[in-house]
C-alpha cells in the first residue's frame, strides 16, 4: 500500500493525515493490491479493503477542500469479454475478468464517485488507468506480487542457488509494461495539465504489447542467468491479453518518449540486486 504512513482503511486515519498534511492536491494510490494469485483466494479482502480506501480519500478529499485527486485504476478493471483494444469508454460495459473481480469492481467504483462528485459539488477529480507497472522500490514478492518482480526475484534466487527457473503459466499471456519513472513524470503531468474527469489510460502503444515469455526472456538476459527456464502450464494465465489504446493519451501527448523496455528492465534488475536486503519481498 502507498500513503502517508498506512493504508487508510480508516476514515479516522485518513481525516487524521489529511489534518496533519493539509494538501491542495492529492496523487491517490493507496490500496490493497497483489498480483493473479493473491486476487484469486482473497476477492472478498480486495472488494472490502479498496472500497474502504476510495470512499475515505475522496470523502477526505472533499471535507479538506482538496482541489484536485488523481486516483490509480488499472487495466484489470475493464471487461473480460471485449473488443481490442480497449479504451476509455469501455469500463462499464461488462463484468471483469473473474480471477480479480473484487478488485476491479473497487477500482471502477473510483470513476463513479469522481463523476458523482463532480456532478454534486463540482469537484476536479480523475484517475488514470495504467497498464502493468514495474520498477525499483516495487514489491518483490514472489508469491503476492505481481508478474514481473515476481520473476525478477525468481530468477535471482535460480541464478543464487543454481537451479531452473520456473515461471507460472504458458508463458502466452500478453501484456503491456509501463516504468514506474515514465509513469511518474504521467502522472505529474495528469495532476498539472489534465482537466478531464473522465478516466485516462497511461500505457505505451498497443504495438509495444509483449508476452509473459518475452518479458522472462529480458529478465534471464538482465539478470545474466544461464540456466533452464520451464513454464508451469499447471498454473493459470490470468487474462490471456488486455491491449488497451493509448490514443487519448498520444491526442495530448504525442512526443512522450517511453523508456525501451530492456532497458528499464535492466535497471530494475540493477537496483533489486544492490537493494537486495532492503527491497520489498
């Protein structure tokens, strides 16, 4: 969870920091989150837990006359049964993917009270909608975490202890990958330059979506491991793909550089291992 010092599942808590803090302009993006796995034993923790979150930020938000919230979505929340690729205007149309359906009904419920309070009291809040993040200080846990610290962490423990690595699923499943830093400066320019309610999908082109193989390719690569790789198809793929149209973002944005992907998968790997000890996992 990111915050101040906690996730706020407490109003008490979150009244309490926005009291202390007195912000103008809050990046929304506490929350309790996990990769496939996690979501799929503990859907009822991720709905309750989320909305919980949502509810007290923006209810705060609005108490402590914040002039703007940009809230984290994420691509897991838009229909499983759709058209490719998705977009903006494609997040109600169906139920989600049923691996994370708490999850992603908390995540869509954000869009609704940022249009709700708009429509009451006139409030700027919005979200952005980011495909699969990753990058340094991210949470490295192999079980809980999501897919590709997941494999950072697995392929330095094969490389550590000399023995095969194993990856989860078919290794098919495609997905799109965004840097935390690239993110980053997104999200700064949302908080200072995007004026729209209506959500906004933060992700490199279509073109640059990958499989789950490509990207355990680029982290053996990274990580300089030469042993066997082997793809556990006992486990599930998740979602097979979630392409989503980066349009909206490219109309305001059309010269935005993107970091290459092997390249900010080498210094994520970097930084994982000198920040070994410390780094969440």
């Amino acid at each position: 969870c990111d915050g101040w010092d906690s996730c706020p599942v407490s109003a008490e808590e979150t009244r309490a920091a926005f009291e202390k803090h007195r912000p103008t302009h809050v990046i929304h993006l506490a929350a309790m989150v996990g990769g496939l796995f996690r979501n799929m034993r503990q859907n009822l923790d991720f709905w309750r837990n989320n909305v919980h979150i949502n509810d007290n930020v923006l209810q705060a938000a609005h108490e402590f006359g914040v002039v703007k919230v940009v809230s984290c979505l994420s691509t897991c929340i838009f229909p499983d049964k759709t058209t490719y690729p998705i977009d903006e205007t494609m997040i109600h149309n169906g139920p989600p993917h049923e691996s994370n359906f708490g999850y992603a009904y908390a995540k869509r419920m954000i869009d609704v009270q940022n249009r709700a309070c708009f429509q009451q009291y006139g409030v700027q809040y919005t979200a952005v909608i980011p495909t699969n993040v990753f990058g340094p200080h991210d949470n490295f846990n192999i079980e809980d975490g999501h897919v590709l610290p997941g494999l950072i962490h697995k392929t330095y423990l094969a490389k550590k202890e000399g023995k095969p690595l194993q990856v989860w699923g078919s290794g098919r499943a495609l997905r799109q990958f965004i840097y935390s830093l690239d993110l980053a400066r997104l999200f700064l320019w949302v908080l200072r330059e995007y004026d729209e309610v209506e959500p906004i999908i933060l992700s490199v082109g279509e073109e640059d979506e990958l499989s789950i193989k490509f990207a355990a390719d680029a982290v053996v690569e990274a990580l300089g491991f030469k042993g066997d790789v082997i793809y556990d198809t006992s486990k599930a793929d998740g979602q097979f793909k979630k392409t989503a149209s980066n349009a909206k973002l490219r109309k305001y944005l059309p010269d935005f550089k993107f970091t290459p992907f092997k390249q900010a998968i080498k210094e994520t790997c970097d930084w994982f291992v000198a920040n070994y000890d410390s780094a969440r996992k």
